[in-house]
C-alpha cells in the first residue's frame, strides 16, 4: 500500500512515467524473490535451532550478518538486472568524471554502467552496489536523456559513492545483526511466559514450549 501511494505521489510531482501495470508487475517480482529469500533464511535459522537450541539466538547475528553481505555480493549480478538491464557506460566527459571521482574516494573505478531507470523515475538517480568483485557504479539513464550536465553528475553519483566509501552497507549490516540478536534473544527467553499467561484456551494449538527447546 506504502509503494503505491508512492506512486500515485510520483505522479502527480512528475517524478515517474511508470504505468500502474508496470509497477504491479515489478512489485509482484520483488515480493516473490522476498518470500523465497525470506524462506530460505528461516530454513536456515530452524537449522540453527536444532544444531544449538540452548545459544541459537546468539548464533543468529552471525546467520543474519552473513545473509545480508550474501545478499550486497549477489544483487548487482543476479537480482538488480531482473528489473532493469545494465550497459557499460560509453566513453566520454561523463564516464571520465565518474571513474576520476571512483579512484579518488576508493570506490571501483572497472563497472561503471548505466541502467533504463527512466522506466521507473525520472529524477536523476545513481547507485554503488555490490561487495568485493561485484561493487559497480550505475547511472540511470535519465541524466543522459535529459541531458544533465557534470555538476549534476557529479552530485548524484558522488553522494552515492559516499555510501561506499564510508561503508554504510556493512555498518547497517552490523545494525541489523545486534538487532536480530536482541528479538530472537526475548523471543527465546519470553515464548514460555507469554504462552503460560495466554493459557491453553488462548494460545489454542500452540506448544507450551517454545520450537527451540522442544530439540533440545
């Protein structure tokens, strides 16, 4: 509901020419690749419960942390191009700016592409994604259909670049990963209160003991 009142927001400030069915299309993708990573983190973790049901919570930083950089590493070559087709940059001023700006801030300077992102926006947009051998910089094509000249690049794609540089990716991973610590942390020590004060009328079905301990 969020994305498409987004849209419908897009519109009307002229920041998209995304036809709904479009929109529904990408978002149907991206909501089946979700519920399919989605799964095989779960799987994962259930894994985790049974091989350390005592610690497994503390295991799931460790599972969560390496999930996402599996997740920085894999996006650029196999998810990213789902939903848009990447093609190197052509040789000129542009690419020259944005490989001068990549070497001098320790970013890749050897991919940079540029991608149809004028099918889903038509502000000017960048991004550097990826980790280790597949960290590449992108350009939408709408400066060059627009005709943006090199401030412009360089304040889109350089603000981009900051988010490498500084690696915000791995400081969210990190983030991400003490806090998924902490919930499975009162997951594991409150399952037991909560469905002893529920009581077997309420809780219905479920165990009286949470799915980690009934491994152990």
């Amino acid at each position: 509901m969020v994305g498409l009142q987004r849209l419908v927001a897009a519109k009307q400030y002229g920041l998209t020419s995304q036809a709904f069915t479009g929109w529904l299309g990408e978002s149907a993708i991206s909501l089946a690749i979700s519920a399919v990573l989605s799964g095989l983190f779960l799987v994962a973790l259930y894994a985790l419960i049974r091989r350390a049901p005592r610690t497994w919570w503390l295991w799931s930083g460790a599972l969560t942390a390496g999930c996402i950089a599996l997740m920085l590493i894999i996006a650029p070559v196999y998810i990213e191009p789902i939903f848009n087709k990447y093609t190197p940059a052509p040789a000129g001023p542009v690419r020259d700016a944005v490989v001068a700006m990549a070497r001098a801030n320790g970013v890749p300077a050897d991919k940079i592409f540029v991608y149809n992102g004028s099918k889903q926006s038509n502000a000017y947009t960048a991004n550097v994604s990826g980790l280790f051998g597949t960290a590449r910089v992108a350009m939408s094509d709408t400066m060059f259909k627009q005709g943006a000249d090199l401030a412009e690049v360089r304040g889109v794609v350089g603000h981009e670049m900051g988010h490498y540089a500084h690696h915000h990716a791995l400081w969210i991973a990190g983030t991400m990963s003490l806090l998924a610590v902490l919930a499975f942390f009162l997951v594991d020590r409150l399952f037991n209160p909560v469905a002893a004060l529920m009581g077997p009328k309420r809780s219905g079905a479920w165990p009286t003991r949470p799915a980690c301990r009934c491994w152990a």
